[in-house]
C-alpha cells in the first residue's frame, strides 16, 4: 500500500516545521515522501477556498466564527485529495520524531477509514505558542496527527466541498466518520508535552502549546533535543 507524509506548514513556525520534517526523515528505513501542506499553494489550486479573513494578524474563519491557530488548522482535511490512494498521514509542524515513523504505517490495518491516538486533551490555560487563542473543541489534539485510509469508502463522505464548508470544530471531531472506523495509535505516536503519561516513552513528541523556540517554553520536556535536532538540520 502506498504510504505519504504530509506536514503542516506556517511560516510562524519554519523551525518547527524544520525539526518535523528532518527529524522523522532522518529514522525513516524506507523512503516514504514527506510534504509540507502550504495554504498559499492550496489556494491556487483550487482546493481551498474558504471564507475567511485576516483579524489583528490572525486568520479568522468566518464558517467557524472562531480564529484559526494556524494556516494548517483546517486545510489538513483536504490530504486524502492530495495523495489520492494508499495511506497518507498529516502532522501538525511542532513535533519531534523519535522512531522511526515506517513503524507506525506497520501498525495500521485496512478495515479502519482513520488512525489517531484518541487524546482527553481539555486544556485549562486559554492562550498557547505565540499569543493563539487556546480553543476548545470535541477530540480536541485528535486530528494533530491523523493517517487516512485515502481508499476506504467512508472517507468518500468526505469531499473538498465539505471541507470548504463545514466548521472547523466538525471537521477535527471527525464528523463524517462513525466511531468504529476510526482506529487507535499508540499514544506515544502524539505525546503531548505537560499532558500525556510521564511513563510512556514518546515515539513523537508534540508541543502543543510552544515550540521550545518560542518564549516560555525554552524549558519544556525534549527542549534539548529538539534544539539539537534542530542544529543537526541547519549544519
């Protein structure tokens, strides 16, 4: 089965998306492609074409009457259009890799339409990474990093129309699937730093609320490595 990678990309966090990107390209066992998902380019082809707007420097979406917290935040939705077969995963741009992400697809079985670690993420503070507002929703962190089965039919519910439509707060809860077709990662696969079990040993740590570049959180768990995996990159 065709497997493909494609990485959320702001150019507010170009270092995050940097350590994303080559920190799991440099595990990898076997070339799987690995894209970044770029609104700018999306838009020109058509696929993405909601309504929304710029409000004091952030992207409002006016279908969700809500901001968006990136420039990924709603267009992650339209990867089972882009890679068109096989298995194809997003990830947000605030990650570090530790394994080899070929283990993950290894995992995977083809009854089920979507994979996700099925977080209880109900965040208490109400800001995050650079001032974003801290939105709640349903399966909040669940579409953080998620790996569809572009083949499955219960994904044909899902259309580029929908996307284009339907709130945000809809679209991450998984709306167009029935609980049974989505499929459960291991949650090392999407470690959230300051929520998820300090006994688990990460596979990919997620920091949700602030790359360790930004203010405030210089300091959180894996900030040394991900400096480092950031130096690895740029030498």
């Amino acid at each position: 089965m065709n497997e493909s990678v494609y990485v959320g990309f702001d150019p507010r966090e170009t270092d995050g998306f940097a350590v994303t990107r080559a920190s799991m390209r440099r595990r990898m066992t076997k070339p799987i492609p690995v894209h970044g998902l770029v609104l700018p380019l999306l838009k020109r082809s058509g696929l993405f074409y909601r309504d929304q707007e710029k409000r004091d420097g952030v992207i409002w979406d006016k279908i969700s009457d809500a901001p968006c917290a990136t420039e990924f935040s709603i267009s992650r939705f339209l990867v089972p259009f882009l890679a068109e077969r096989g298995w194809a995963m997003f990830c947000d741009s605030d990650m570090l890799f530790r394994t080899n992400v070929c283990r993950l697809f290894d995992e995977l079985t083809p009854d089920k339409a979507l994979y996700c670690v099925k977080h209880d993420y109900q965040p208490t503070e109400t800001v995050k990474m650079d001032g974003q507002q801290q939105t709640q929703y349903a399966r909040k962190n669940w579409s953080s990093l998620m790996v569809f089965n572009c083949g499955h039919p219960a994904n044909k519910r899902l259309t580029v129309e929908t996307v284009n439509n339907l709130p945000g707060r809809d679209l991450h809860r998984m709306c167009w699937l029935e609980d049974d077709e989505i499929g459960e990662l291991d949650p090392a696969w999407n470690w959230l730093v300051g929520h998820s079990n300090l006994a688990t040993t990460p596979k990919n740590v997620h920091f949700t609320t602030g790359l360790p570049s930004m203010p405030g959180y210089e300091q959180v768990s894996f900030a040394g490595e991900w400096r480092r995996e950031l130096e690895l990159w740029a030498s």
